[in-house]
C-alpha cells in the first residue's frame, strides 16, 4: 500500500481527500500545519506528499524543501494560486506537479499515479491470466505473443490494472476515458470498447477472466493479479 502524506489546512478539503485517497487504495497520513508536517516527518516514510502552499503558520515550499532533504519522494502542489511565479518556484524546488483548486478528483488520482510511475515506486509490469503488460515499454503480451490496442484500449486497460480491488462503474470509467486519444466516448461507445479489449486480451471473451461484468455496477479486474 502506497503511503501518502497530505499537507492542508483546509480541514473539509483535507476530510474528502484522506476519503478520496483511501478509497483508491492509498494509505494517508494528515497533517494540517507546518510544525505538524516537519513532526510527522521525523517519524514516518511516505511514497509521495500532497502539499498546500498556504498554511497558517508557514507555507508548503518550506515543507517541499524539509521533505526533499529526507526522502527522495516526488512532491505534488496543491494550491488555489495559479500564478506563474508560484508555478515556477514549486517545480524549481523539485515538485513534480502543482494542481490549481478546484480540480476533479479523477484528475488527481491520475497525476499521482503518473508521479508514482516515474519515480519508480509504483508497478511497472502487470501479469494477469496470460496477459503481461509492460507501462514503461507501452507493450502487451498474451502468452507471449505481442497484442496491439489503440491508445483508447490501452488507456482503458490501465485503469482496470491500476484499481485492481476496485469495482469500476460505467460513469468512473467514462470520466477516466473522456479525453483519451482525443476520443469522445460516451456510455453505447463504452460497451463496444469494453467487447473489443476482451476480444483481444481473454481466452474466451465469452467467458472473461481478466475484465469481469458486476451485474448491476460496472466491471472489476480478475483475481491473479500480480505486479512487479
């Protein structure tokens, strides 16, 4: 479980984030001040940091910079200013990405994901009935042989390897695909790209083991997921 350390005053934005992160797999640790962020950090680990740039008693660039100094961990702002110069100097400190409020929360979810892709603390590979997946190289294998998806079917393949314990509704994954590749996908062009990946990536896409119907809800991943 990935540990994520969020740094927000903002007690109503910090209360749906911890449930937002939590619910997508995360382990989360909050802290709502400077002096609470630099004590939880002489006590903990964290895989990544959520960070505000406003506090009451200081503000997140301190926080990056006390952060950077004890774990090599990527950093993501979380701010209601977009001005450039607020901009530059979060990624001049070595923020890997700054978020302007109010974002979507599919949107945030997705950013720390690629965040966790790129410095290595999250799966590269992904093995499920046969079925090897490769992010780094963007190469899908079944039982050994190279299978080609569009950029939409890759892109919706990822989502199910990367909410793994999740039930994913057909809304949830209209929201993650909506600008995939430039496509508009609506729910009719779903159940079409949904039949296409089995075709491609099941044994039997009559009878799937790897994308599974929740009669009612939406779809899962199947059991036997292993990542590397």
């Amino acid at each position: 479980m990935k540990r994520i350390f969020l740094v927000e005053d903002d007690k109503a934005i910090a209360k749906n984030l911890v449930l937002l992160l939590r619910s997508e797999g995360f382990s989360v640790t909050h802290a709502s001040t400077h002096r609470e962020a630099l004590a939880v950090l002489a006590k903990n680990q964290f895989d990544l940091a959520l960070i505000d740039i406003s506090l009451p008693d200081g503000n997140g660039f301190t926080v990056c910079t006390e952060i950077k100094e004890a774990m090599k961990i990527p950093v993501i702002f979380l701010t209601a200013s977009g001005d450039e110069g607020s901009v530059v100097t979060g990624l001049n400190m070595g923020a890997e990405d700054y978020i302007i409020k109010p974002f979507r929360p599919r949107e945030l979810i997705a950013r720390i994901k690629s965040a966790l892709r790129k410095s290595g603390t999250s799966p590269s590979a992904f093995e499920i009935f046969g079925l090897h997946v490769d992010t780094a190289s963007g190469i899908v294998k079944k039982d050994g042989s190279e299978v080609f998806l569009s950029a939409l079917e890759y892109r919706l393949l990822l989502v199910f390897l990367n909410n793994p314990k999740s039930i994913l509704t057909r809304s949830r994954l209209l929201d993650e695909l909506w600008d995939a590749a430039g496509e508009f996908v609506n729910d009719n062009t779903l159940t079409v790209y949904i039949k296409r990946l089995r075709e491609k990536i099941e044994h039997d896409p009559a009878s799937p083991q790897i994308i599974l119907t929740v009669r009612g809800t939406g779809y899962r991943l199947g059991d036997g997921h292993v990542s590397e």
